[in-house]
C-alpha cells in the first residue's frame, strides 16, 4: 500500500473523492494542487496538512498563504508548483486529478521521478499515450488507471495469464443525459440539460463529453493506450444502469467483467492498494436490487464525436492530440454559452481536418498540435 499521496487538481470531483479515501486509508499527503478555489484548498490544507499546496496562479497563492499562515504548509504557484508537487521526495504516488491536456507535464515529471501515477487524466494519455507509457517503462513507473471503465479492464486482466489471450474489450458507457434522442432533436438541447448526469457527478467538462460521447471516445484511446490494444479491440455498449463498469473478452469466448455502485471511491481507492484490496466505503452491490442490466450499440449518427474518435485513433500520429485540444476548447466555449450543442462537434471535426497531421510526433510537436487546434476553434467559432 501506498503511505504517502500527493493529489494535482484535489479541489475537483475526483481530488475530494480521493482525499476522502486518503483519510479512510489514513495515508500522508505530499503535495496538494488546485486552479483558483482558495477556500476549498484551505480548507484541504487544515484538514490533512500536506508539505506543499500549489494554486495556478500568484495570486491565488498570495491568498492561500494569508489563510493558512498559522499552518507549516509551503505555498507555491503556476507550472513550476505543479512540476515540484508532482515530484515531491516524500510521495510514492501521485493521482492525476487535472482536467484537460494540462496534466500532460505534471504526469510525466511523476513518471520520471519513479512515482505511482493513479490516473484519472485521460486527456494526458490521448495527447501523448504512446510516449507517456513508453516513459512509464523505461522508468519503472506504475500506471494504474482511475477512470471507472479502465480500472475496470485493469481488474478482469488480473484473471488473464498472458496479454495475448485478450480478444477485446468492452467498454460501457452510461449513454449520458440524451441517450435515445435523434440528430434533430439534439440540436435544441441546453447547457443545464447536458450538466444533468444520469449516474454520476462529475466535473463540468467530463459531463459535457459524457453528452455528447467524446469522453467515451477519449476512453476507447486511453484503452489502446493502456493496453496496447489496435482500435478494432475496443468496443462501446451502451449500458444505461453503469453496473458493470467494463468488460475483457479472451480468445476462448471467456467475457470477464467487474460490477460494482457507480462511485469512482473503489477505483480510487485500489490505485493506491493494489496489488492489495481492502474495505471501501462504498455502497455495496445488491444484485436482488439494481433491476435488468441491458447493453445496446452506440448511435454514432446523432453522436458523431465517438465516431470522430474512432477516426482520429486509428489515424494516429498527432490526431488524437489535435482532437483533444479542439473538444476542450470547443467544450470550454460551449460553457460559457457561447456555441450550440453539435458546433462542438463542427468545431473538432474542422480541427482535425486542418491541423497538419504529424505521423510521430514528439513532445514539442504535440503541445504546437494542441495549440493549432485550439487556435482553429477560436478562430472559426
Ligand atoms: P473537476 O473540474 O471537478 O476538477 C478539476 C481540478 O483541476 C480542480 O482541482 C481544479 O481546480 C483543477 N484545475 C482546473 N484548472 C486548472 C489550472 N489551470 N491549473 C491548475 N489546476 C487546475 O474535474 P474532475 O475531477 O471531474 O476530472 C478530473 C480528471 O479526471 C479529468 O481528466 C476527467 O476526465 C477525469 N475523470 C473524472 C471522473 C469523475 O468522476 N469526475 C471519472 C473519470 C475520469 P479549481 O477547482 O481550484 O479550479
Ligand atoms: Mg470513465
């Protein structure tokens, strides 16, 4: 087990999930990170005194620092706070709580310095998967995934022997808030609608691609990623009661799946016990209750993003970064009212289609890809 944790991005939905763990495990906080909730992140720091807090900006942390000067909490700020948290000496694992392709650096400053990655960002692995792993390898870094779908894989495979024996995965997807609508009928959807998870509370951004499929596309590419899997090897049901969590199927027909109450605490949770397993707080499954389990094929017509996904996974190259940075450009947008509902899809599509494809990108050529697609957004929106 691990004995002491940093968190990068501890004010958001996953960060007080897992700080909540970290109390019922009574395990050390390291570093704690956030964007601009000066509160929230006092508060964090007076109940589990981590050595380090970091805000993204300045004066953020000028703020911080007035509320907790009475604690031996260090305060530091911007990029370079975030790179010192995710390497902190003290730390053995750190969970990559970011939103968005922000939490590319950070993930790889941790895998360097040897830490445990308990993963949530699944943007980090669309941007950069195949450098991120082949770092993680070279430096003998764990990745365990906190997305629910790939702990999920992560668990059926501990019952598969040999990696070549995995025929595919399943992934499942809830289907989000406009599960069954037409093309038509979701071009009057509101932002309030789209916010309205059927299973799960989340961040704003992950509940907006929850709408409109993307996350479930990000997650096929984080799946690949992961597993080092061809895109032909990871498919998509739609499963509305978000029991079973994911699914492996193996070469004999053998379909191995992990069930669970959807509450991202267990996932959380084994990335910081495995190989161990021990009690969680979260409401255990009663099978007798939770009704018919049903599984059905995407509609990738009226949500064009999960197709779009799949197109830019089996391109290759920087095409999942380009895609990743146009969604959340256009998802940010879409935020603050400012585009309709399908213009995210528009906007992304446009984005792939005009960044300049690069077959292996380096780490340079993928941050200049990400910014080119979200300067297409910005630009055409
Ligand atoms: P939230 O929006 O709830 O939290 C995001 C965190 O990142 C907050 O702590 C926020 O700080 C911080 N942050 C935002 N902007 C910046 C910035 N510019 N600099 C530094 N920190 C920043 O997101 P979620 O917890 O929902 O999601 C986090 C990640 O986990 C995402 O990649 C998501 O896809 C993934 N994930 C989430 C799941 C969930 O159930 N929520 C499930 C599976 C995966 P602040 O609030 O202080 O601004
Ligand atoms: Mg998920």
């Amino acid at each position: 087990m691990m004995k002491c944790v940093t968190i990068l991005g501890s004010t958001g939905s996953i960060g007080r999930q897992s700080l909540d763990i970290i109390h019922h495990l009574s395990l050390k906080v390291g570093a704690l990170t956030a964007g601009s909730n000066v509160e929230r992140m006092a508060q964090q720091c007076r109940d589990f005194q981590p050595e380090l807090a970091v805000m993204a900006t300045e004066e953020a942390a000028l703020q911080l620092k007035e509320m907790i000067k009475d604690l031996p909490v260090r305060v530091s700020w911007g990029e370079e706070g975030l790179m010192e948290a995710a390497t902190l000496e003290s730390t053995d694992c750190v969970i990559t709580a970011v939103v968005g392709m922000l939490g590319l650096k950070p993930t790889l400053a941790a895998i360097r310095a040897g830490k445990r990655i308990g993963l949530a960002n699944k943007e980090t692995l669309v941007c950069a998967g195949e450098l991120v792993m082949a770092e993680a390898e070279k430096y003998g870094a764990e990745i365990i995934p906190v997305d629910s779908e790939h702990s999920a894989i992560f668990q059926c495979l501990m019952g598969v022997g040999n990696k070549k024996e995995v025929r595919r995965l399943i992934l499942t997807c809830s289907g989000g808030p406009f599960f069954g609508m037409t093309q038509e009928q979701l071009k009057s959807v509101t932002k309030a609608d789209a916010l309205k998870h059927p299973n799960w509370k989340m961040g704003a951004k992950i509940t907006i691609d929850c709408a409109t499929l993307m996350n479930k596309g990000l997650e096929v590419i984080e799946a690949m990623r992961l597993y080092k899997l061809l895109l032909e090897q990871v498919d998509v049901l739609i499963h509305r009661q978000s029991i079973v969590h994911s699914m492996v199927e193996t070469v004999d027909g053998a379909v191995m799946a992990q069930l669970g109450t959807p509450d991202m605490r267990l996932p959380i949770q084994l990335s910081l016990t495995y190989p161990e397993r021990t009690d969680c707080p979260v409401e255990k499954l009663d099978l007798t209750k939770c009704g018919a389990l049903t599984f059905v094929e995407p509609d990738m017509e009226a949500f064009p993003c999960l197709k779009l996904a799949r197109d830019c996974a089996k391109l290759g190259g920087n095409a999942c970064a380009v895609m990743n940075g146009a969604n959340e450009a256009a998802v940010a947008l879409y935020l603050e009212d400012k585009i309709g509902f399908y213009d995210i899809y528009t906007l992304v599509k446009g984005a792939v289609d005009a960044v300049p494809y690069i077959h292996k990108p380096n780490l340079e050529e993928i941050l200049e890809s990400d910014r080119l697609a979200r300067e297409y957004v910005m630009t055409h929106c």
